[in-house]
C-alpha cells in the first residue's frame, strides 16, 4: 500500500499498530523510508502506474 503521506499513512501506521507487518510503497525513496522508519515498516519504492516498474526485482 502507499504509505508515505495522507491517508495513506495513516491507513499504514493504524495497521502496524493493529500487529499487520507493513511495507508501503511510493514513488519518493526519500518521503516513503523516512515514514516507513516512523512507523516501523518497509518500503520499496515503485511507481505503481507503470507495470515495468512491478516486474523490476526489489532489493
């Protein structure tokens, strides 16, 4: 799920505080880790609207 911002976040930090193991992604590598690391979760960062970017392998 994106995670990074908005409504987003907020639906990430509530399933991390419900026990959900989260990772959010985003197209901003800076914004998406540094919320990432404020609610304890992973990120990767994609830009979901170009399919060549889901079938690129993550790290």
């Amino acid at each position: 799920m994106g995670g990074s911002d908005g409504i987003r976040y907020g639906t990430a930090k509530l399933n991390v505080a419900e026990g959900a193991k989260v990772v959010a992604s985003g197209r901003k590598r800076g914004a998406g880790e540094a919320a990432a690391r404020e609610i304890c979760a992973g990120f990767i960062q994609v830009d979901l609207s170009k399919i060549e970017e889901l079938r690129r392998p993550q790290s």
